[in-house]
C-alpha cells in the first residue's frame, strides 16, 4: 500500500467511530465523501490481510458501505447541536 492509501486508511480509522468526519474529507485529500469510502472501501476489501487488522477491515466495510449506501439515496443524517 503507498503512503496515501495509509493515511486514508487511518483517516477512516479514526473518523469512523464519529460518523466519518465528512467536513474534513475534502480539505485533507481533495475528494468527495463518496469517492473517498469508494476507495477506502476498495482498500479494505483488496489488501492483505497483514495490512489491516481484521476488526478494523470489518468496521470500515460496513460503515463504508453504509455511507455510500447514504450517498447515493441522499439520506444523509442531519448533524446534531449539542
């Protein structure tokens, strides 16, 4: 995997658990929310298993997946205030 496959990696890692930070996508790699669990979701499901750990390669396919399952239907939750 090259440097940017792992930090869009780690980027999902550690977003994942806070509903992805979307806000932040754009400005950090330069793309769209949907292309970029596209890509992580490719990464999870195409890399070796040394890569990533299983629990993590579990967790990003089923929020990838769901997001982008959002993406396409339109239905993106709507942030909450505190």
């Amino acid at each position: 995997m090259s440097p940017d496959d792992h930090a869009l990696l780690a980027f999902a890692a550690k977003w994942s658990p806070f509903g992805g930070g979307d806000e932040y996508i754009l400005p950090e790699f330069g793309l769209t929310p949907a292309i970029f669990y596209q890509r992580v979701l490719d990464l999870v499901t195409n890399t070796p298993t040394n890569d990533v750990d299983f629990a993590t390669r579990n967790r990003l396919q089923k929020f990838c997946a769901l997001e982008l399952s959002r993406t396409r239907s339109g239905n993106r939750p709507v942030p909450q205030q505190a």
